[in-house]
C-alpha cells in the first residue's frame, strides 16, 4: 500500500515538472517543491480518497468472508489459523467431552450428531454416557484438561433424571451444597447446558438442564453460552421441533467453540446477577436463574452442607430471659420481622413439657396448643442440604463416608478405633433442637434451638422405621454407581449401627431410652452423643454401646465463647454432666474438638476434667471449618494441622497416668487416647465385640435391669493397622486411598 502511494506520488510530480519549469528561475529548489505541491493539490487529494477506498473495500470484504465461513454449511471445516505459521501453536481447547442423559434416545443421538460436527473442526471429542463416568473422581479433572463439556440432559417424569444421568445428577446436587468441596471446585471448566424437556409438563419443563447450570456455575463452572432448551411440544418450540431446537444450538455452539479453539476469553461468566447482561433472546430468564442462584449461594443455609458424624451443635452466648429460646436462625433467610414473630409465638404458644428424670413427657392439657418443631422455612432449607426429615422433629442423612466405605475408599475414624463399619452405619437424630450454638457447628444454626421439649412429639417406632427406610432409599441410588462394590451396596442395605449424632441434641427427645431400647431390637447398635447440658437425662439413660459427651473447652470463658450455650447456669450443668457420665458402665468418651488459639493452650484444665470423668476414650479432633457464616467468627486460621493436634495428644497423655494414646485416623485429623485397662497384655482391645453387646443388652432388659455389665465385657482387639505410629495412620488396608485434585482443601469430614 506504502508503494502504490509512491508511485502515485512520482507520476503526480512528473506531471507537474513541466508546470514548474517556468518557477525554477525565479524561486529556490525547495520554494519549488512546495509550489509545485501546491499547484497539483487536487491530484493529491484524489489519490488519497483512492487509497483510503481500496483499503476499506478489502476490509469489508475479508470480513464478509470470515462471516460466510461461520454462517454457511461449510462451518464445518477446519480452519487453520494464520498464527500457524509461527510454528508454535498454542492449544486452546484440547477436546470436547460430550454427556448425555437420554431415556428415549434422543439426547443420545444428538450427542453423536455434535461429536461428527466437532471433529470435522479438527477438535476431538468424546460420547459419554453418564452412567459409565464417575464425577467424584474425573469431573475436576475437566478444568485443567483445557477441555469443554457438553451436557445434553433430559428432563423425565414428574422433573426427574433420567435413570443413566440419576446418580451424577445427585452428585452434582449435593457437591454444589457441600462446602468440603468449597464454591470453587470446578473452578476452570467450560461447559454448555442443553436441555431435552416438554412444555406440556409446564410444572416442571426442563428443569433438569436448568439445574445442571445453575449446580455447575454454583461450583464456580465457566458456561461458555447460554442454556439451550428443547422442546417436544411443537406447539410451543421455538423452531418448530426439539431437533430444529437443537439445530440451532448447536450452530451456536459451534461458532463459540471456534472462537475458544482461537483463544477467545469471552464468556457467560454469571455476572447477570450483578446487575449486567447476557446480550441474548434469554437475557430476562438468565437473570432470574442467576439471581436464584447467587442468593443460595450467599445465604447460610447453602453454606451449611453435608454431616459426617459430628454432632456439635450450639448457641449465642448473649444472655436471655427466659427459660425458652424457640428461634429458627436462618441467617439471612429468616428476616428481623420472622425472628420477632417467632420470639412473639415463644411466650404466647401454651404450656412447656421438659424431659423428665425418667425421659418421660407431662401430659398438655390441650395437645393442640404444641407446635412443630420443624417450621415450613427450616424444613425447605434442610431439605435442601439433603436431609430425609422425619415427622415433625427428626431427620436422617447420608454420611459421606458411608459413601465412601460403599466405594472401598476407606471408613471414618469409628471404623478405625471402634471396628464400625461405615457403610452399614446410619447417622439419624430424633431431635434437631439443641441447647447450644457451638461455633463450629456444622449447620450453621438452622437448627430450632431451646432448653426444654416444647413442641409436638412423634413416637419413637416411627422415627425408627421411617429413618431405617428413608436410608435404605438413599443406600439404594448407589445401585450401579461407577466403583461402588456389589458385595458393600448388599450389606449396607442392613443397618447395623447408628450414630445418634446428625444434628441437635438427641437427649432432649423424651422418648430416647425407649428409641435407643428399639435399635437394639433391631441389633443395632447404639452411639450417642450430647453437648453436656442435661445431667439428669444423661443418668436416667439406658445402656448405648457408646456414650459421648463433647467437651469443646475445659474452661468457663471458652466454653461460653466456642459452645455458646443458652443456659445460664451452663458450667454447673457442664460439670454434672462429666460427673453423671463417670458412673456409666459401659462405654464411655470425652470428645474434645481443638480450635486454634481459641482452646489450644488449656492443657492442664482438660486434665482436670478427664479426672472428674473418667472415661474410657478421649477422642481429640481439630476443629472441621464449614464455610463463613455471619453466627461465627470461625475460619481456618483456627483449624489446627495434624501434627499441632498429634503434638497436644502427647502432651495431654503425658499429664494422664491412666491414659495412652491408642489409635490415630488422620484423614479426620484425629486421635484417640484410650484408658490402660483396656491394654491387654501389650496390645489394645479399643474395637467392639457388637454380637457380644447385643447379647448383653438382652439380658439386661430380660432381668429387668438386674443383669448388668461393663465396657471390658464387650471388647474386641484393635488391629495392628489402627494403631497410633502404623504407617497407615488409620487407613484400612483392604481399601484404596483416594486423593482429591485439590489437595489444599479441608475434606477431612467427621
């Protein structure tokens, strides 16, 4: 272009070289020049509107070139980039991983149709049928393969997964809600959401796709294009069918997945929420899904995720002046003018029934008048952190290593001090009330909480076989799931433990020794624990084949500042609880949970308490952090390392003539410091002889009490692989360690 200027140029002052002659005399060679210029300003103009037009007519028609390419129907070609030439190409997307959830078959053949389509772009992709992949382990893989993921997914009856997308549709669900995955999980995957539906069904119209984008982009997932949507009613689809739906999705895609192959950043990153726009046909939809989704993920109850045995529960530490606190605290959720309702219903709603020496109830003189404990807002909240809830006051919940037991993944620390087997262990609670608001505590206080038994009351057979049910039916949904093992999936159908340890506050149910007599009907075992605020239920209680009280803090100040209880008289009820805990025969432990700078440094006052006590296991655990919550100043400066946990176990033994440490599980960063008579001849006895305790406790209720028996009566060997300083550290050998992508995150569970 400079050239052709300058032979324009010389044929201009060619031209003029006449017209100057005449000058030449008269003016020096430079005046010359300029007049010369001057004279033939005209054809200078020219010649510039001639060049500006050649180049904006080449322009224009490149890009009406690169526009045919994308729209036309040879899109398909591959497209070398004129990068290439450098000879180092850098690869944007490295292929494109195409599921399917398909009953009928449709969504399968367009799964195939778009791999045909991706290939001839000169991309690599990939058919996958959600039942052979197993997110747990590949999923997180996907962000940093440079790969993108495609999930055609139909939605099937009454809004429902079809059978093969079933199980990676509740992983994905319960990953989105559990924060030992955190929010940025899948942090870097690419993804496009197309959904298979029916508007006919306008209750629930491909509600499936709708939540497989809003899970993925709540695990911080990059969607590349907005959600697409077919429709089977011709009526109302878009472009007549749900193939010429796809059609024109899959255009879309296409020329998106082009411009990422080129290393275009540009996305639908889900910032609608914040107030921008999706500049698409489904920009008010897309803001209103966005806008659903942040606010799940901002308030508590979305912050408040899956159980793993750890019962803690507790309270504000702000004094109250009543003897009844009914408040469901719902973080953000439940409004000021809620919390004063409910306060309001408190002192207004009839007469109170307290739980008894006996665990009895008081008769209400007008049984109405008592109000469920489970309110319609908590029960949609703890619904949505995947409780089956039970009547009016129970729920159950699938324990995480229950799941992972089913996969041979390894047991939770019970399973290594105690031989219970996680996969056959089901975590229930025949109370969410507690009389606390620990900080720590893992539902973040959307548990109802109060000092005594105020609400309607279900019997105890009901709780028990609704919770037996409701966790066989969860047990069921791992039938087929990638790596779970046959012969675990059969036994774990057959419950032979329970841990009374989800949520709240077992004890305060009236009916627990009549519950815990019917789970050893069942020959199930028994693991109770209580936050050390009823001394008198914990004297009047059955045998359990094991008891626990958690003591958080060995101290007055940091008990009232880590478990925040409501009573005002929470030391004394503290203390009594130790003391009733001590005349216990069977089974016993204190269960001491470390946070850092907060509990850490009170050595010589915890020894103190053992002393009071006297229990048969000490159970010392750092601290789980459970996301941020507006309850707690809690984060994970206060969550300790194993070795600061190992190192205070050692300490704390030391101070404890009776006591050695015996096992140690340090996935749960955990270890147990067990009582000298239970080392027999050198060697430990920490496991449980569960035939025996059944046995036992049958001849106790047959003689009416009369018959009784201690915890050296059911004790079985620990083995070598369970034992502090095994190089296993508390894995079970028979299984297989599975590690996260992410390493640096706290999944250590119960």
């Amino acid at each position: 272009m400079l050239s052709f200027f300058v032979i324009i140029m010389l044929c201009i002052s060619g031209v003029s070289t006449s017209d100057a002659k005449g000058s030449q005399d008269a003016h020096s060679p430079s005046e010359s020049y300029l007049m010369s210029i001057w004279h033939n300003r005209l054809y200078l103009y020219s010649a510039a509107a001639l060049v500006f037009g050649i180049w904006f007519s080449l322009k224009v028609a490149l890009k009406k070139k690169s526009f045919s390419k994308e729209i036309g129907p040879w899109v398909y070609k591959a497209v070398k980039s004129n990068d290439s030439s450098d000879g180092d190409t850098v690869v944007h997307v490295s292929g494109v991983k195409i599921f399917y959830g398909s009953q009928t078959g449709t969504a399968k053949g367009f799964a195939k149709e778009l791999s045909e389509e991706v290939k001839t772009l000169g991309i690599p992709a990939e058919v996958i049928d959600f039942k052979d992949y197993d997110a747990d382990d590949q999923l997180a893989d996907e962000c940093t393969k440079k790969s993108v993921c495609v999930f055609l997914v139909a939605t099937y009856t009454d809004g429902q997964p079809t059978e093969n997308a079933e199980w990676f549709c509740k992983w994905l669900e319960e990953a989105s809600t559990d924060f030992r995955y955190g929010n940025t999980y899948l942090k870097g995957l690419r993804y496009a959401v197309f959904g298979l539906g029916d508007s006919v069904y306008a209750g629930h119209y491909n509600t499936v796709g709708t939540n497989f984008d809003k899970w993925l982009w709540m695990l911080s997932g990059m969607r590349i294009m907005t959600r697409g949507e077919g429709d089977c009613n011709v009526v109302k689809s878009r472009n007549g069918s749900i193939q010429a739906d796809f059609l024109a999705w899959k255009v879309k895609f296409l020329i998106r997945l082009q411009a990422l192959a080129k290393g275009d950043k540009k996305s639908c990153t889900g910032n609608c929420k914040t107030g921008g726009s999706c500049k698409d046909e489904k920009k008010e939809e897309e803001d209103e899904e966005e806008a659903e989704a942040a606010l799940q993920n901002n308030s508590s109850e979305e912050d408040l995720m899956e159980s793993s045995s750890d019962e803690e529960s507790g309270l504000q530490d702000e004094t109250q002046s009543g003897s009844v606190v009914d408040m469901e605290d719902l973080g953000n959720i439940m409004n000021s003018a809620k919390k004063a309702k409910s306060k309001q219903e408190g002192r207004e709603g009839g007469l109170l029934v307290k739980p008894s020496k006996l665990n009895g109830v008081k008769k209400m003189e007008d049984e109405g008048e008592r109000r469920e404990m489970i309110t319609p807002a908590l029960r949609k909240a703890l619904t949505k952190q995947g409780y089956k809830l039970i009547g009016s006051h129970s729920g159950v919940k699938l324990c995480r290593w229950t799941k992972s037991m089913l996969r041979g993944r390894g047991g939770c620390y019970k399973h290594t001090f105690y031989g219970i087997e996680s996969h056959r262990c089901m975590e229930t609670t025949p109370s969410l009330a507690c009389a606390n608001k620990c900080v720590f505590c893992w539902r973040h206080h959307t548990n109802p909480v109060g000092t005594e038994w105020r609400w309607k009351m279900d019997p105890a057979e009901k709780i028990l076989l609704d919770a037996l049910e409701n966790h066989q039916s969860m047990i069921r949904q791992f039938r087929g799931v990638p790596g779970v093992k046959p012969e675990r999936y059969e036994e774990g159908l057959a419950v032979k433990h329970c841990a009374l340890s989800l949520v709240g506050e077992p004890i305060m149910y009236p009916e627990i020794n009549t519950f815990i007599r019917l789970l050893h009907s069942h020959h199930i075992s028994s693991f109770l624990v209580t936050n050390a605020q009823f001394p008198k239920e914990i004297g009047s209680l059955v045998p359990v084949t094991q008891l626990y009280v958690s003591v958080d803090a060995s101290t007055k100040d940091s008990l009232k500042k880590i478990d925040r209880p409501l009573f005002k008289d929470f030391w004394p009820r503290f203390l009594g609880s130790l003391r009733a805990l001590g005349e216990k025969r069977q089974r016993t432990v204190y269960r001491l949970t470390l946070v850092k700078a907060w509990n850490v440094e009170e050595m010589q006052a915890y020894s103190e308490l053992i002393s009071l006590g006297q229990p048969d296991f000490i159970e010392v655990k750092g601290v789980t952090y459970c996301g941020e919550s507006a309850a707690s100043t809690l984060t994970m400066a206060n969550v300790p390392w194993h070795q600061e946990v190992v190192a205070f176990v050692q300490q704390l033994a030391d101070m404890l003539p009776q006591y050695e440490i015996a096992c140690e599980h340090e996935h749960s960063n955990c270890l147990l410091i067990a009582h000298t008579k239970f080392k027999v001849d050198g060697e430990w006895w920490t496991w449980i002889d569960y035939e025996r305790f059944q046995e036992l406790v049958q001849a106790h209720e047959e003689s009416g009490g009369q018959q009784g028996f201690s915890a050296l009566d059911y004790m079985a060997k620990t083995p070598n692989w369970a034992l502090f300083g095994a190089n296993e550290q508390g894995f079970d050998p028979t299984d297989t360690r599975f590690q996260r992508r992410n390493k640096t995150k706290d999944i250590s569970g119960c």
